[in-house]
C-alpha cells in the first residue's frame, strides 16, 4: 500500500511473521525489540516490574530471523547500540526533530462526589440528599490523583503513562538517517495499536496492517520495520515488512 509523505513515497510490502513468542514460557513484559547490524537477529528483553513500575528483573534473549528463540545472559552490544539512538528524543541526524514530554495531574473519583445538601453548603448532613458524613468520607477515600506524563511530537501524542515511569522506544521507533520519519504504535489502550509514520513536517499516514503493535523498530538500513502483534494477553507474534522509500 502506497502512502505519501511530502516528497516521500512510503511502501510497506506485506507483513511476514517471524516466531510466535509466548510471554507465560518467556516470562514478564516485553520491554525492548532490537535489529542486529547484519539484519539477521532481534533482541528481546522482557521484564518485571514492582507496583509502581521499578524494574525488579530483567530477562536476554535473541531472535534468528528463521524464528529460533534462545535466552542469552546480557544484552548484546549491538542491542544496546541501537536502543540508543532508536528511544532517542531526537531523530538521528535532526535535533529539531524532537519529542516533547508533558506532565499533568488529574483527579479520578470512582464514585460520584456528593454536591448538593445542606453538608455541601457548610451545614448539617442531609440524609435524604445522600449528603451524610459517610457519604462524603467515601466520596475522598475513592478520590485519586494520577500523574499523566504525554510524549508528543508536533503535538501529535505517541505515548501516554499514567502513574508510571515513561519508557522512551516503546511506543515508537526512530528511522535511521538520514530517513527523518518516526514510526509509532498509538497507545489507545494496553494492548497497543496501528503504526503511523510521522514526518518532520507533522504529516502522518496510518500503515495498513498492524492493529495491535507494541515496540515497532525500524532497521538499521531503513529497508525494514518489525514490531510485536499482541494477539491475546500472552501471546505476541514477531512481524517484519519491508519498507521502500522514494
């Protein structure tokens, strides 16, 4: 399918599934999705994660591109390489191509605040107005404040994080230079989204395909983007499709 990016034509060729990684055998999140220089392995990192998201453990493995599997003790040099400029918050060779991250703080209420009777306006408590002393004692305790943190880019949002760390590269990727384009999964909802190809300029093209992606990588020689297909809560499969650029 052909989209159009200024001057740039973008065509991704048919996905092509690589392994079928099952997260109950390989145990915790996926965190990291990296090429190796030659294009012939990925690297995988799963983690684990405590209740307000410090890593506790941290797990190697490395991807043939036939789809073998193995773990490995630490993650290879190459891995570590590419991670860095691909979770940049530039793009590689253009500093004014940026993410910008955003702060902001909301309050959830998961029952309804009381707001009319008497106790509302500085008086008695009102039973019949469902305004009682322990109407609003629950009304606060079910109250929460969340630290909202947004990636955007162009005032695009590639990544929202409530109550959690921000993890630069796992909703987008990078392409190399001197490309200038990021590739992102929208985090509409945990299980992850489509992948959009921004440009430097702010326009942006939906990709016909994935639906569900988490951590999309673009290939060291551009020619190639992979990413994860959740297909249920610990299933992903390993998915590449080759990329033209004109």
């Amino acid at each position: 399918m052909l989209f159009a990016l200024l001057a740039l034509q973008v065509t991704l060729a048919t996905p092509q599934p690589v392994a079928t990684l099952d997260t109950g055998k390989l145990k915790g999140d996926v965190a990291q999705l990296a090429w190796s220089p030659d294009a012939t392995e990925f690297y995988l990192q799963t983690v684990d994660r405590d209740r307000v998201g410090r890593v506790t453990a941290i797990r190697h493995y490395v991807v043939s591109i036939d789809g073998k599997v193995k773990s490995v003790d630490t993650q290879p040099a190459w891995a570590s390489t590419y991670w860095t400029w691909k979770s940049a918050q530039t793009a590689p060779g253009m500093p004014a191509f940026r993410i910008e991250v955003q702060q902001h703080e909301e309050t959830l209420r998961s029952t309804a605040s009381p707001t009319g009777g008497a106790l509302a306006k500085g008086g008695a408590a009102d039973p019949n107005q469902g305004t009682t002393a322990e109407d609003v004692a629950n009304a606060a305790y079910n109250t929460q404040h969340m630290l909202v943190s947004d990636l955007k880019v162009k005032n695009d949002p590639i990544g929202t994080w409530v109550n959690e760390p921000v993890i630069p590269g796992v909703t987008f990727s990078w392409a190399p230079a001197p490309l200038h384009l990021l590739a992102f999964a929208k985090r509409d909802r945990k299980d992850g989204g489509p992948i959009v190809v921004l440009d430097a300029s702010g326009d942006k093209r939906e990709l016909a395909g994935p639906r569900n992606a988490v951590l999309p990588a673009w290939s060291d020689d551009g020619k190639r983007l992979a990413w994860l297909e959740r297909k249920d809560r610990k299933t992903f499969e390993l998915m590449v499709a080759e990329i033209a650029i004109s």
